[in-house]
C-alpha cells in the first residue's frame, strides 16, 4: 500500500470510529472525547498560524473568549440563536486578529516579541471584560440551561451527543480546510515564510499580506470554538476564558502531537486529555489526591516529551507507521544565539 | 483627593518599582546573554518568597539575612538549569524553548502547591509598621529597605558585569556567540553563570518581596507577566532599562489603584505594553536592533 493509500484508509477507520462513538461509550467517556475533540479544533486552528506560517500566538484564549461573549452576550440579551451570533463572533475576532497582525508585522515585530505582544492582549482583554457590567463583569455571564434531552440545532441546546457531532463536525471541517489551504498557493507561501521570511520576501511573496490572512483564518476558526463553549458550558467568566493558562492548553496538544502537521494537533489533544485523566485516574488509586500532585505529573511528562521528541510525537509515529510523512516542522532555531531574528525592524 | 496622599502612593509605587525591576533585571540578563526567555521566572520569584518564609518561620532568620543563602541557592539551581536543561535547547525554536520552561513552571506551581497549600504565607518583622515622617510625606521603612537592597545588588551586578573579567567575558559571548567561541570561551559554560547569576537577582527580589505582599503558589505566572512587561517596557536585555521599566511599572500600577480601580491595576502594564511594543519595539533603553 502506498503511504496515501494508508493515511486514507487510516482517516476511515477514525471517521468511523468516532461517528460511532456515541452508540457505544458511557457518557464520562463522551464527555472526555468532546474535550478531545475541543482542542484538536482550536489546536488545528492555533496551528495554521504556528505551524504554517510560522507565528508564535501565545493568545489565542483571546479569540475564543471574544466570540464566546459575543455569541452568548446576544443569546443573553436579545435572544438571537449561536449560528446568528457566530457571525458577529467571527467578524470580531477577524478584526481583532488582523488590528493584532496589522500592527504587529506593520512595525516589524515577531518571534517572541510577537508571542508577548498577542498576550498582551489577551490579558488586556480580560482585565477589561471584568469591568463590563453588561456581559456580567467578573460575576459571569450564564445561559440557561434547558431540557437536555431534546435536540435544538438551531440554538445549540441538547444532548451530549449533539454536542459531541458538532464538534466532530467542526474537527472534520477543520482538519479538510486546513488540507487544502496547506496544498494552496496560501500553503506554500505560508510554508517559504515560516523556513525563511526574507527568502521569501526576496521571491517577491508580500510576506505581509500571507501573514496577516494566516492570523484572520487562525482566529475565524477559533471564534467557532468560542461559540461552541458558550454554549456547551453555559456560563462565561473572563478569569477562565481569557486567561493565560486557556491560550497554553490550546497550544500544548499541537506542539505534543507536532507541529505543522495535519494529524498533531489532533493526536496531541488526545494523548494529553488522555494522559491528564489517566493520572487522575492512576492518583486516585494511589491514594494521593494533594492538590498539585497531577500537574507536576503532567509538567514531567511534557518536558520529557519535548526534550526526546522535539518534533512532536506524530512525526515519530507516522514514521513507524510507515506514513512516509516527512515532518515539515519549523526550523527557525538559529545556527548562533548572537544571530538574533527575534525583533524590531522599524 | 489630597496631593500628600497621591505622592505617598507614589513613592511606595516607585519603591515597589525598584523590587520589580530587580526581579526583571534577572529575566533582561538572562534573556540579553542566553536569548532564551525564561517563563518560568515568576515561579523561580514565588520559590524564593517561600524560601524567605521558611527560612524565617523555623530560624527566625530576618529575609534581609535569608537572601545570601538563598541567593546561593539559587544561583546553583539557575545554574543546573542552564547547563543540565536549557543548553541542550539554544538551538531549537522558540516554541520548543517556551514548551521546556513553560513545563519547569509547571512543576515549580504545582509543587509548591503540594509541599505548601493553596494559602497565603507571609513573613511579620517589627519593622513593617514602622514608617519615617518627612514632613507630609511617610516612607515605609520595610519598602525602603527593599528597594535600598534592590539599587545595591543590581549596582553589584552591573560592577560585575563591567569591571571583572567573567562579567566581560559573558558580555564577549552576548556580543558575538561565534567570536566568543573563536577566542576560545567556553559559551555554555558561561549561560550557565549567566543563568544562575539571574536567578540570584530573582532570589533577592523574592527575599525582599516577602516583606511586601503575601504569597500563594499561583502568584508565579502573574510575576512572569509582569517580568515581561517590565523588560519589555525597559529594553529587554538592557539593564538601566529593567529597573526604569519596574519603576514606571510599579508607579502606574499604584497610581491606576488610586484613581480607578486596583482591578484595573495591570491592565494599564499591559496597554504601555503594547505602546511600547508598537513605538519603540527595542524598550526605552533598548539598544535599536
């Protein structure tokens, strides 16, 4: 079989595997793979601006929490439905996304710079929304929850199982789009870009221009999952949505699982909900259930995973597997640290 | 509002400033030398804040004393974590570099969390109450003696930095990695007393914080943030630039307490943050890059 032929049989067996899901797992379970499935959405989104185009984010907690309140803010006042509320969602974080890229690669600021920046507003952000009265400031804002046993699509109220094909849906839709956009002329540009910005200036790519598109499609897909966690938690606080410690869990799964890559950020999500329950789950049977004890667990395991598989865990596995998957991971590492690409150009 | 009360805020702003930017001259120096940003600073600040602590709840050491063991300490463990962690990784991209010091913060929070609890601890010497009258003017005598000790080591740092020759030879491989290997300096040897000599700035900033403000495990990331945006207001790698950067930092987050919220207290950090990035990317004493 030839590497396609083995990705494509590979997909089949997931695509089935997980529409089936439902039918078979309890409702923890299904609860633990929406969860999965959640940051390998967002993950595949924070992707498209890392692992493309080579743009550290480290605020992505930004564009969910903005759609997040825009969506719930409007279902909350005036009663219009998420699918109508999205599109405000997305128009916000889209302008959001290209105001930060704007004046980001405007004034010649990236690498770690531009990492700090995007958390810069994010925390700006939500220090601000605690100050808004309207959206319920620091107290929260909370949707009613209806009877969960009837299915309404429309307003994104009903059953775990309905939650769960959203999300799958919007995973699948996801993992397409961003198959496509990497064999686009996009792709390819963002690809020349993350290898070697001023080669790719010097072919005469407007580096500014693939930049700031790689940041409005990274934060329209992320607006989706903003509106799909207002709806699926029913309550909105900034110090949880917009907070630091948001942006990092959506970036951890595609680093894990490899960056740049189409199956990381969805392997990664996976092995890190998984790993995070299992040590729950292995603490609980020891008896040793201090609070703490489960990340420092999590910290050694992600620094062992970094250190021995720098490339993420997909790269070394496809490899295995026999994918033929060449890891297109970003090699911005520099041959001298006195060599410094990071800031500035003004 | 009465104008004693708005200088009083500010000079405790301004003194607070000083134990920031000491605390961010660490992070400059590392990052100005190593050019990895450590994200695990906050969490290196909180593990010496609950040195203090400890130090003083089973010796009664006074934190002022407690900073040279502590300082030592640290400056061996910054140096372990340079040499043993990081080096391995001065090649890698940045993200990799963030993931490595993002999972040591990691395990530092949480490891607090296990060894001390969730609650506030902090430190009670008699000299905290205490304050000199000048006039209309009061000076608290704990936040005095903080940010005299903050002016002493940094000045120590920077006679280091400029008249020994280890300072010089750290500054030769800050200047040019691949010069500084041709003349025949061992590059890894000195990031790695680069990185313990910023812990030790981190140590002595935590020892002086504990006589200021209580600490919780999950006070480290906020001190991260703040470290950040210090450095990056000041020039990152510049070391007049770190302490001006705390000053302004310390100054506006009392003032913005004052006259709107304490909430809103890091929110304007983060607004001159993001000016400063956009206007002058390189800091106030950055060097233009």
């Amino acid at each position: 079989m030839s590497a396609t032929r083995r990705v494509g049989v590979l997909l089949a067996l997931l695509a089935l595997a997980l529409l089936a899901l439902p039918y078979v797992a309890s409702s923890y379970v299904l609860s633990v793979a929406t969860l999965i499935l959640f940051f390998a959405f967002t993950g595949q989104a924070w992707n498209v601006m890392m692992g493309f185009a080579g743009q550290l984010s480290l605020g992505h907690s930004l564009y969910v929490g903005l759609a997040a309140y825009a969506s719930a803010g409007l279902f909350f006042h005036y009663g219009v439905g998420p699918w109508a509320g999205l599109w405000l969602g997305m128009l916000i974080c889209v302008a959001a996304g290209a105001a930060i890229g704007f004046l980001a690669f405007r004034f010649g600021i990236s690498g770690v710079y531009f990492a700090l920046l995007t958390i810069a507003f994010a925390e700006f952000t939500r220090i601000g929304f605690d100050h808004i009265a309207w959206l319920g400031g620091p107290g929260g804002l909370f949707i009613r929850v209806e009877q969960r046993d009837s299915i309404d699509l429309l307003n994104l109220r009903g059953t775990p199982e309905m939650f769960y094909y959203v999300m799958l849906a919007f995973v699948a839709g996801a993992f397409a789009l961003c198959a496509g956009l990497l064999r686009s002329r996009a792709g390819y540009y963002w690809q020349a870009i993350r290898e070697n910005e001023e080669a790719a200036q010097a072919l005469g790519i407007n580096t500014f221009r693939w930049k700031m598109l790689a940041v409005m499609i990274s934060a329209a897909m992320t607006s989706l999952a903003g509106v799909f966690f207002a709806f699926y938690y029913n309550n909105l606080f900034p110090e949880q949505i917009f907070h630091i410690s948001r942006s990092i869990e959506i970036i951890l799964g595609p680093i894990i699982g490899g960056i740049g890559t189409l199956f990381g950020p969805i392997l990664g999500a996976a092995l890190l909900t998984i790993l995070a329950d299992g040590i729950t789950e292995l603490l609980a049977a020891l008896g040793w259930e201090f609070p703490g004890v489960k990340q420092v667990f999590y910290g050694v395991v992600l620094l062992t995973v970094i250190m021995f598989l720098p490339h993420g865990v997909w790269p070394a596995l496809a490899r295995r597997l026999g994918l033929g998957h060449k890891a297109p991971e970003p090699t911005q590492g520099r041959a001298a640290p006195s060599d410094d690409a990071s800031s500035g150009k003004s | 509002m009465s104008w004693d009360l708005v200088v009083n805020v500010s000079i405790a702003g301004v003194l607070t400033g000083l134990v920031y930017g000491l605390m961010a001259l660490g992070l400059s120096v590392i990052f100005g030398v190593v050019r990895v940003v450590n994200f695990a600073h906050g969490e290196m600040m909180t593990i010496a804040m609950y040195a203090a602590v400890v130090l003083f709840a089973t010796f009664r050491l006074d934190p002022f004393l407690a900073v040279l063991p502590v300082a030592a300490a640290f400056f061996v463990l910054g140096y372990a974590l340079q040499s043993g962690l990081i080096n391995p990784f001065i090649t890698r991209p940045e993200h990799s570099q963030f993931m490595l010091l993002l999972a040591v913060a990691i395990i530092m929070v949480n490891g607090l969390l296990v060894a001390f609890g969730p609650g506030a601890r902090n430190v009670i010497v008699d000299y905290q109450l205490e304050s000199w009258a000048l006039g209309p003017l009061l000076f608290d005598k704990a936040r005095a003696y903080a940010a005299g000790m903050a002016i002493a080591t940094s000045a120590l740092l920077f006679a280091f930095f400029r008249f020994t020759l280890t300072g010089k030879a750290i500054r030769a491989c800050a200047d040019n990695y691949l010069g500084a290997k041709v003349v025949g300096l061992n590059v890894k040897r000195y990031y790695a007393l680069t990185f313990g000599l910023g812990s030790a700035c981190v140590a002595v900033a935590g020892c002086m914080m504990i006589l200021l403000v209580d600490v919780t495990p999950t006070l480290g990331p906020a001190y991260t943030l703040l470290a950040f945006v210090i450095v990056i207001v000041g020039g990152l790698g510049s070391m007049g630039g770190a302490l001006l950067g705390g000053v302004l930092i310390g100054l506006s987050e009392a003032l913005a307490g004052l006259f709107i919220t304490p909430s809103a207290k890091s929110m304007f950090s983060f607004a001159l943050l993001i000016l400063v990035l956009l206007f002058r990317p390189q800091g106030l004493l950055g060097r233009k890059i």
